[in-house]
C-alpha cells in the first residue's frame, strides 16, 4: 500500500523491528489494564480532600496519584517483562528466526541438537533473570502500600517554624493547609485510608 502511493515499502518483515513492534502492540495492552485496575480501585475521597485543602489538579496528580498506583505500575511492569522474556510465539513468527531470544535458544537445544544440559542451563538463566525483577515488584508494592498508608511526602508534613512561615500561611491558607496535611502526610497514627480522609476534612 505505501508503495502504491509513492512512499518507501518497509521492510519489517523477520526482522527486529518487527518483533519489537509485535511485542509492543501486544504487552502494553497488559500494562494499560493492570494500571487502569489500579486507577479504579483507589479511594476518589483523598482526591477530593486534596482538592478541598487547596491542592489543583497537578498537585493531586503530582502528591497523591503516584502513591496510590505504585501497587499497580509494579505488577504491570513485572508481567509485562516476565511475559517478554519467555514469549516464545512472537519472535518465532515475526523475527522468522533471525532473531533468537532465550526461549527459542531453549527449543533450539532440545529440538534440534537435543542438548538438555543446554537447555537447562539457558532455563535456570531465565529464571535468574526473573528473579530480580520479581523482587524489585515485590520491594515496590510493600513501598506503594506504606506511602497511601501512612501519607504521600514528608516534606508536605512540616510546618513554618517561624513568623515569616505562618505570615506566608495567613496569606495562603489554602495552599498552607494542603502543605501542612498533605493527606496525612507521613501521620504514624493513620491506620486507614478512610482515617486519614477524615483528619483531612476534619483539619
């Protein structure tokens, strides 16, 4: 078809573009779902007590969305990368062999040259390369769950020690209210989301 119309033909055909192009249309649909599933089921009640102490829209996106999705983006990046390094069908077919991954080096061992210590060894790297990956998801989802527990930044904690900061408060009160709470931020005491939206409207 770009050829009918005067443009360069593209040459995709077995080749690594083709397969990084394939992984792509495929994996990120994954990765769109998991974080969209996390989206949902964040409570909309800290959004609004951010916005009813002075925080905007970039404000709540910035101090109080990342916190809540962490759980989700971490788990959406681990399938996505397991399920990356062990397809097996995707490079087969677009690459046409040309581009061999581990798992088709593994089929490759046990087909054809029906070398199994190969092929277990190639295994075990597959799996020493997963292992990483999950622990870094499991590191960032214990880290997601404490940050919407406990509070989104310790900076937006503190409050103006001195005149000049609770003068700038007095002029601000909106925008000092959301720094000083910044729902619950880094409160110890906060054994709840559904706690920590009710200090919010309370302060």
């Amino acid at each position: 078809m770009a050829g009918g119309v005067g443009l360069p033909l593209l040459d995709l055909a077995n080749s690594r573009a083709a397969v990084v192009i394939g992984f792509t249309h495929f994996f990120v649909m994954l990765l769109t779902l998991t974080i969209f599933a996390s989206l949902s089921k964040s409570p909309p009640n800290l959004r609004r007590a951010a916005a009813d102490l002075g925080a905007g829209p970039f404000a709540t996106f910035r101090h109080v969305v990342p916190p809540l999705t962490l759980p989700g983006v971490a788990v959406g990046a681990f399938l996505t990368f397991a399920l990356c390094l062990g397809d097996y069908v995707t490079p087969e077919i677009l690459g046409g062999g040309n581009e061999l991954v581990l798992p088709q080096l593994v089929m490759l061992q046990i087909g054809r040259r029906a070398d199994l210590p190969m092929a277990a060894a190639l295994s075990m790297a597959l799996t020493l390369c997963l292992t990483p990956a999950y622990l870094a998801c499991a590191r960032w989802m214990r880290m997601g769950a404490m940050l919407a527990l406990v509070g989104l930044s310790d900076a937006g904690a503190r409050r103006p020690a001195s005149r000049g900061g609770a003068a700038s408060a007095s002029r601000s009160p909106g925008r000092w209210r959301w720094r000083r709470t910044c729902c619950c931020s880094t409160n110890r005491s906060a054994r709840s989301t559904s706690t920590c939206a009710a200090r919010c409207r309370r302060s």
